[in-house]
C-alpha cells in the first residue's frame, strides 16, 4: 500500500468548512499516515484554515484571492502536484479504510485509462 500512496497527491478544496476539513483531513491521516501529498485550497482565506492545515505536515495551504469554486480550485492546485497520481477530494468526505490504493492500482496496469472513480457505499 505505501509504495502506491507515496505517488499520490490529493487535493482538496474547501470554502468556510473548517469542521468538515479537519474531520477530512483526520481521517486520510488515519488511514495513510503523513503518506501522501495533500494540497488544500482555501477559497476563503481564512486564518483558521491556513492554522488547522499547518497541524499535517504532509499538507500545503494556498489560499486564493476570491472564490473560484471546486474547479478553479482544483485547477489553481494542480500545477502545485509533485506525485504521479490525482485525487480529488471533497472536503465532506471521511475515509474509513484504504480506497485509493486499488484506484491507484487499475491507473497503473491499464495504460490507456486516464481517469478513474471509486464507489460510495
């Protein structure tokens, strides 16, 4: 599992969501540890967010100059990226278990997939 989640970068765009954040951001620690590469992206500037992500030392801050919405985020975000693989992530979503490796897994032995999305359950 490491192996793959060391060439993960996720992203997350957040808007106000503090709350939902940290319990986002608690539970990929949970799960992977100071693995992979988290980037957050604070579309309302907020002292608050910039302090709660400065607690995972495997996340980076960039806050943004107006709200560009889930989109503008991600793509302010993604030239930021230093690992191989992707992952969007909503800043309501909380993990339980490993989910990304098996993604990763199919990215990696399917050369002509560029984009692939895990189930809700």
């Amino acid at each position: 599992m490491q192996d793959r989640i060391r060439q993960l970068s996720i992203i997350i765009v957040t808007w106000n969501g503090d709350g939902l954040l940290k319990n986002c951001l608690d539970s990929v620690q949970r799960v992977y540890g100071d693995v992979p590469e988290i980037i957050v992206i604070d579309n309302a500037d907020q002292t608050t967010c910039a302090e709660l992500v400065k607690r995972y030392p495997n996340a980076k801050y960039i806050a943004t100059p107006e709200n560009l919405g889930f989109a503008g985020g991600n793509n302010l975000a993604i030239p930021e990226v230093t690992r191989e693989y992707i992952l969007l992530l909503n800043n309501d979503t909380v993990i339980y278990k490993d989910f990304f490796t098996p993604l990763i897994g199919f990215l990696a032995t399917h050369d002509k997939v560029g984009i692939v999305q895990g189930t809700m359950n």
